[in-house]
C-alpha cells in the first residue's frame, strides 16, 4: 500500500475515533481498533480503485460515455468514419 497526501486526513481522522473510543473502553482496545479501521479502509479503497481501472480502463469518452480502447472510442470512430 501506497502512502499518499489523503492519508494523512484519514491518520487523523482514526486518531479522533480512537481518542473518543478511549473514554468507553481500555486503550489498548482503541488502538487496536483505530488500527483495524484504518487498514480496513485501505484495503476498501484499494479494492474500489482496482475494479474502477478495471471497469474504465483508458477512460471513457467525452461524448458517448463509452470506454476507451487503444485510445479510440469504438462508438464515435465507427460514426466519423462511415460519413
């Protein structure tokens, strides 16, 4: 996994749950705990990036919406090329 500029809002953000997860409970349980949600999103988002580049690919088409293959649409190529 790959630390980037959001981390940082997301560190800080476990940190405040943690912190408000102290006052219920022993702390090492809200570290633990900070801990897991902290990878637990990662693994989240990480997941979601990889199905979106997979669903998109190159992109998709400013026009029609369709993806992107070898840096073509499918759709707008065949109707520019047929007129």
């Amino acid at each position: 996994m790959k630390f980037e500029k959001r981390d940082i809002i997301l560190i800080f953000a476990v940190l405040f749950v943690m912190i408000g997860l102290i006052s219920f409970m022993a702390p090492i349980y809200a570290v633990i705990i900070a801990i897991l949600v902290y990878f637990g999103i990662k693994v989240f988002v990480g997941r979601r990036r990889k199905i979106m580049l997979e669903k998109f690919g190159e992109g998709i088409c400013v026009n029609c919406g369709e993806k992107i293959i070898n840096k073509k649409c499918p759709a707008c190529d065949k109707s520019s090329n047929s007129a």
